[in-house]
C-alpha cells in the first residue's frame, strides 16, 4: 500500500481522486488546497508520493511547491493539469516530476502513472545508495586508489593516492596512469598487468613512481568494472609494502648469514680415543695430545682455564681453607 498526499484545489476532484486511489488500496494521508500548508507539513507525513495541481490556492503554484519540496524531500511528484501548453509543459519540467497527467483522466490512468512513478523512483533509490556506497568506500579507503576506463585514462582518484603519489584530482584525471605513476623498467610488466585487469581480479608486487621520482614498493589489487557484463573501466587498489619489503630484504640476508655460520661450524662425532689415566687424546696421526687441543682444532670451541674445589682442595690446600672460611666456596 503506498501512502499518497493530494494537493488540489477544487474538492470535487480532490474528493474523485482520493475515491480513485482508495479503489486501488493505496492509503490518501492528506488533501490540500494549497502549497503553502503542503510545505509545513510535508516532511512530517513523509508520503510515497504526491499528487500535484499546478494551479493551486494562495501565492504558490504546483510547480514552485514542488521545487520548495524538493530542496529538502526526496519524494517523487506526479502533476495534474487542464493545460498542454508549451509554455505550461516547460515550466514542469523545472521540478524533473515522475509523471504528467492531463485533466480529465481515467482512472486506470493514473493508478499506471502512480505504479511507474513508484518503481521509477525506488530504481533511483537504490541506484543513489549504491553510488553512494561505492563513494565512500572509494574516497574513504586508507590505501592508494584510482578508477580507470578501458584506456586507462584516470577517471577519479581517492585522498590517498594524492598523498602517496603526489598528484591533485586536476593533474591527474584525463590522463593515462601509465604516463603519470609507472617506471621506464616497467612499462610492459604494466600494459600486460592493464590487460589483465579488464577480464578478472588481478594482484601483483611491483615498483611505482611517485611525482618527485621516487620508486615505491606497491602491492596492486585491480578489477573490472562490469555493466551487464561488459567491462567499463577498472578499479586499483595500491598498497605501500616498503616496510614488509624491508623486512623480507632483512630475513633473507639473516637466513644467508646463518647458514654460513652453519656451515663453518665444525662437529665432533664417532669415537674418540682418550687415556683413562692422564685424560690425553690421540689424534688420526697417532700423537697424544691434551683434550683442550683436540676439542679446539676439531671445532670452534675456546676455552678459558679455572680450578674446580676438588682440585683446589687437593692442590692448594691453605688457599683452599682460606676461601672456605671467607665463604667464597
């Protein structure tokens, strides 16, 4: 059921009309006579639709209630008139109305124009929310963004991209991204990347050229814009990955490093031959020799010497008691 306000002057008709709608179960919210009371309080009533005389009561017409309306309501205006008259007919079209309808009219008539208006209407609705969608996702996005045609001619840019690349909307827009943002060394990887890009989701790791000149490390994300399936333009997405660059450039030069360290390290294994006296190892050669030599030329161990208790006590007896009694041992 759609919620319909009339604006007539001349009761009779606005009686007919509403008799009309109510037959086509819509629900008639109000009648008014003229434009002034129609303003007041058209916001409040918040009609689907409404149905405008352009020869109204009081100081306003149909035409300038409609755009007084209009300037605050999105709310979609059918006009009623006796006249046909160029003259009558271009001053309508100063308010865009959904639909036109001359006096008398029949009644399937006017529910046909009403049903248009509505989906006609509701069309645009979505249209709108969905273009509005898409601009706040465009100029909101925190990364680098740009929309192409099929030339690659830019179209729009997003905040981003002029503060990563450099460039305003004005230096840009008309022109093709590859002349503005693309490095000689990467001119073909970036007319096969373009092509690409305009028959399905495209991501890629390369360089790009900011307006001063300097190479940046960017991940692109590029898709097509489909219109019944025919591709109109492209959307890319730029990442800055200088930072994971840098971090990869770094592991990898951490991984080499370490791997060399590896590789110059030298292992003990199999079985050692070791005096169970003295504790002196022979060597391949067959000398004797102490185990921290061995252990030293068979690795990369250092040894630094010391005195264990036992030994001081054994060996050094006095200076063993002293250390005892001062605690140290």
């Amino acid at each position: 059921m759609s919620r319909i306000l009339i604006v007539e002057d001349e009761s009779m008709i606005a009686a007919d009309i509403k008799y009309t709608l109510e037959q086509y179960k819509h629900e008639v919210i109000k009648i008014f006579s003229n434009g002034e009371d129609v303003i007041k309080n058209v916001t409040a009533l918040n009609p689907d639709l409404i149905l405008m005389d352009i020869m109204l009561e009081g100081n306003l017409t149909g035409i300038q209630t409609g755009k007084a309306i209009l300037e605050e309501n999105n709310i979609p205006i059918i006009l009623l008139t006796a006249y046909a008259d160029a003259a009558t007919v271009n001053s309508a079209k100063e308010i865009s109305p959904y639909g036109y309808l001359l006096k008398p009219f029949e009644a399937k008539e006017l529910n046909a124009a009403i049903e248009i208006a509505l989906i006609k209407h509701n069309t645009e609705k979505k249209l709108e929310e969905n273009r509005a969608k898409f601009e706040s996702i465009f100029l909101s996005n925190p990364e680098p963004c740009v929309y192409l045609d099929t030339d690659f001619t830019v179209l729009d840019i997003n905040p981003r991209f002029s503060e990563f690349f450099g460039y305003s909307p004005a230096e840009v827009k008309g022109k093709n991204i590859d002349d503005l943002i693309i490095p000689d060394t990467k001119k073909d990887e970036a007319a096969k990347l373009s092509d690409q890009s305009l028959y399905g989701y495209v991501y890629f790791d390369t360089k790009r050229l900011t307006k001063t000149g300097d190479i940046v490390s960017v991940s692109i994300s590029a898709a097509p814009i489909l219109i019944k399936g025919k591709a109109t333009g492209t959307f890319v997405i730029y990442k800055d990955i200088t930072e994971r660059k840098k971090v990869e450039k770094e592991r990898k030069e951490l991984i080499i490093k370490l791997k060399k360290t590896l590789d110059e390290v030298k292992t003990l294994e199999g079985m050692i031959p070791i005096c169970s006296h003295c504790k002196k190892i022979r060597d391949d050669s067959g000398f004797w020799g102490n185990v921290e030599h061995y252990i030293a030329k068979h690795s990369n161990v250092d040894f630094s010497h010391g005195i264990c208790p036992d030994c001081l006590q054994k060996h050094f007896p006095k200076q063993y008691k002293k250390m005892k009694e001062s605690g140290k041992i």
